[in-house]
C-alpha cells in the first residue's frame, strides 16, 4: 500500500469518531450558552469558546494532520 492510500484509508476510518466525539463534546457544552440566570455573563463565553475551539480543532486534525503525514513522507523520500 502507498502511503497516500494508507493515509486516506487511516482518515476514513478515524473520521466517524473523531466527528461524534466532537459533537458530543458541543452538545454538552451547548447548556452553558443556552442557560441564562446568576453568571450567565461568565459561562456563555466560554461555551463560545468551547464549542469553536472545538470545530477548528477538528478541521485541523481532518485536513493538517493528513497533509502533514504526505509532506513528511515526501521529504523522507527525498532524502532517500
């Protein structure tokens, strides 16, 4: 198997974990924004914060992380 196959096939297979952890991991934090009441001043930013650290972490390890396994194999092969 090429690494580029492998690659694919990895995130294939970890793409439906890593998206149901996430949105599990918003939807727990989605009260915080929702909920009003004593402090809501304080917790709803942090559901902001929460919740769209979460969305550009998962871009990151969906799309970075693969790319980033190409370009380090490139350059291993180069080197060869």
């Amino acid at each position: 198997m090429t690494p580029r196959d492998a690659i694919r096939e990895a995130c294939l297979l970890r793409l439906r974990p890593i998206v149901m952890t996430t949105f599990a991991t918003a939807l727990g934090a989605l009260p915080l924004i929702l909920m009003g009441g004593y402090g809501e001043e304080l917790r709803q930013p942090l559901g902001i914060a929460l919740i769209g650290g979460l969305l550009v972490s998962q871009a990151q390890t969906m799309f970075t992380t693969p790319a980033l396994y190409v370009v380090v194999g490139r350059l291993i092969g180069w080197r060869r």
